[in-house]
C-alpha cells in the first residue's frame, strides 16, 4: 500500500553496499521531534503561576512520573526522562501520522507502522533492562528466572517459561505497536476505498454504501486517535514494568 | 489444493483470533467496569493493571492479524 512506502527524498552515502539516504520516514520522525520540541519549549518557563500551556506540558510530565513512581517506586523516577521522551515520542510520531494534511497535499507518512522503527525501541528498552539488571544485581539478576517460592520439583519447567517469556518481550513491545498503527491505517484505508468506489459505481451505490461508510469512518478515526494514545500509554507502562523487574527482581507480574 | 487458495484460506482463519481477541479485551474492560462501579474509590489507583490486561488480550487478537498479513504477502 502506497501509504507505507518507504521512499528515498535525496539519496545520502553508502556503506557497505547499504544505500543511507534520506527517506520519507526519517522526514516525518524529524517533524514528530520539531513538534515535540515546539510542545516542549512553550511549556518549559518554568513560571511560578503556569499558564496554559505550560499546565498542559506539566500534566503529561507529571503523568509519567506518577506512572514511573507507582510501578517502579520512589527510586524509579530516574527512568523517568527516558519512559517519558518514549511516551511523548510514540504519542507524537502516531498523531502526526493521523494528522489531515493530505488536504494540502502533504501525505503524513506514521513512523510508527513500520517494525524497523519500532522494534529499535524496542530494543533500546530491552537493553537499558539488561543494562539495569546486571549493572545492579550481576549475575543475581538471573534468579528472575526463579520466582520466590517455586517448589523443587518444577525447578526444570519455571525457569525455562520465564527466560521464554522474559526473551518474548521486546518482540511483544515492537509488534503491538506496529501491528495497532498498521491495521488502523489499513482499515481506514479500506473504508476511504468503499466511499469512492461505491460513489464511482453511480449515484444510488454512493448513497447506499458510501454515507454509511463514510459515518463509520468518522467514528474509526476517532477510535484510531484513542488507538494512537493507548498505545503510546501502553507501551510506556510495560517498560516501566519491565524496568521494575530488572530494578527489584520479581514483585511479579510477569506480562508477555 | 491450490497452495495460493490455502493462504487465503489461512488468512481468513486467522481473522477468527482477532474476533476472539475482541473478545478478550470486551472481557477485560467489562470487569474492569464492574469492579469500579461497586467500589469507586479503588478505581482509580487500577487504571495501570487495567491498561496491562489489555495489552496481553489485545496482543494475542494483532498477532493473528500478523499471521493474516504473512499469509497473504509475504509467505
């Protein structure tokens, strides 16, 4: 589907072999962060009585870090820069990807649905638990493969579940979100094809299949906007949970 | 049979985990509701848990939505 392609702007260097140009993707991953900055920058007066936008930047920063503190506990707020620029990123990159300026002719392209850029997210929360963990507990960090409490007898069935399901996450993490953006788009895009094909088909199609669609497909951008936000939310909330597994090795909740 | 036919045979089984998956997550906000009509004041300290239930059901419904998708174009 055009709308996924990744497409060179202007072509950059090689390396081996490797063509490194300038794509649409990173185009629109520069515009996410421009207008993350822009966000950022007019909340950050730091002014005794805030103002409006300086309350709304403070609400979502204040968000993570009460997100942060209960999952992870008082010492988790130094992750807290990290979950947070994750959050606001994924958040971000998904509404500019919604964002209706096809109109003007500029096709928004989500950085999102596409496993490269989300398994790389994936995989710097992984490490920074792999980091955590061992830098914290060295090699104690194993036993969260042995949960408090196991009976000797399953010794040879637990650990092996709990390595499977611990080795499972970044792939979890990465596909949610790319799958979410991914068929959102996909479903939108099926029902933009029922409106014009059907009003394409004559006059009496166009009424019969393309207002019903179209009204539905007021409601699914609606829900696809929930989508963008739930997601961002979801993913911050299992890094500070996976986080808190390598920070306190199991108050167990162990979630694929 | 035709191995292209079977794919997309395969692929519309598939659909059938998402539905289920819809299922799962309908569950998980249902008793979520539940739970926080009767007891209001707990409600809000749960919002976390709730959001994790979510994303174990709601992951098992996008990866059969990921099998559909191999099916069709990459497989």
């Amino acid at each position: 589907m055009h709308q996924f392609e990744v497409q060179t702007i202007f072509d950059g260097f090689r390396i081996g072999g490797h063509e490194i140009g300038f794509t649409n993707s990173a185009l629109w991953m520069i515009v996410a962060m421009l207008c993350l900055g822009l966000f950022m920058l007019g909340g950050m007066r730091r002014s005794l009585i805030p103002g409006r936008w300086q309350m709304m930047v403070e609400s979502f920063t204040g968000f993570i870090d009460g997100m942060v503190t209960t999952n992870i506990g008082p010492e988790g707020r130094k992750y807290a820069p990290y979950v947070f620029s994750l959050f606001m990123f994924i958040l971000v990159a998904n509404l500019v990807g919604m964002a209706p300026v096809g109109v003007i002719g500029l096709h928004p392209f989500t950085v999102t649905s596409h496993l490269t850029v989300t398994g790389i997210l994936a995989i710097i929360s992984f490490s920074i638990v792999l980091l955590v963990g061992f830098a914290k507990h060295g090699f104690k960090f194993l036993t969260l493969f042995v949960p408090d409490g196991t009976p000797v007898w399953l010794l040879w069935l637990i650990p092996p579940i709990e390595f499977f399901s611990f080795m499972v996450r970044p792939f979890s993490l990465a596909l949610r979100l790319f799958v979410a953006m991914t068929a959102g788009h996909i479903l939108l895009k099926v029902l933009a094809g029922f409106i014009i094909n059907s009003t394409n088909a004559g006059v009496g199609y166009g009424l019969l299949v393309g207002i019903p669609s179209f009204t539905l497909m007021l409601g699914i951008t609606a829900l696809e906007l929930l989508v963008a936000g739930v997601q961002a939310y979801v993913f911050a909330l299992l890094t500070s949970l996976y986080i808190n597994d390598a920070v306190h090795l199991h108050s167990h909740e162990t979630i694929g | 049979m035709d191995p292209e036919a079977a794919k997309l045979i395969g692929a519309g089984l598939a659909a059938i985990g998402a539905g289920l998956a819809s299922l799962g997550v309908g569950n998980v906000f249902a008793k979520f509701l539940e739970g926080a009509l009767r007891n209001p004041g707990a409600a809000d300290q749960e919002q976390g848990r709730l959001f994790i239930g979510f994303a174990a059901a709601e992951l098992l419904g996008l990866l059969s939505f990921v099998i559909a998708i191999i099916l069709i174009f990459v497989a």
